[in-house]
C-alpha cells in the first residue's frame, strides 16, 4: 500500500469483555488490535457488499470475434431488428 496515501480514522467504543476477546483473538494471529480491526472491517465490507472480487466474472479475458459490426448482429437477434442507417 502506498505510504502517501491519505487514510481516514474511524473510532468505536466496546465494553471490556468485547475488548478482551478482540485483544486475545488479535495476538493468537500474531496482529495489533488496529490491524485486527481493519481487516475484520474490510471483510465486513466485502460481505455485506455482495460483490466478491474473487468471482470469476472479474478475470475474464477481452475476446474478439473479429467482427467490427458484433454488437450490431447481436442488436438484431436480441431485438429483432436493424439498426437504423444514421
């Protein structure tokens, strides 16, 4: 991640109980609580998003059909008509 990039601060409260499991699940992977909480919110994020950058439909690979009018052919299957001439 790039070091000049501007960050943003975010802040919670949790009682002490909350706090200790945090604290204690943090240093069993080896994480400051700060790291911990960041990635717990970016999972969150991504989650709750529904988008998951891992599906497949983010890696396809441009085709070409080498056909410069394609989109123009499909029009007319899919609607059943010509493109007008301009």
């Amino acid at each position: 991640m790039d070091s000049y990039m501007e960050r943003k601060v975010a802040q919670t409260e949790f009682d002490p109980k909350e706090y200790d499991t945090l604290a204690k699940a943090a240093r069993k992977s080896g994480l400051s609580i700060k790291e911990a909480l960041r990635q717990a919110a970016l999972q969150w994020a991504t989650e709750t998003s529904g988008i998951d950058p891992a599906d497949p439909i983010f890696h396809l690979k441009p085709v070409s059909y080498r056909d410069k009018k394609a989109s123009e052919s499909v029009d007319e299957i899919v609607y059943g008509r010509r493109k007008r001439p301009s």
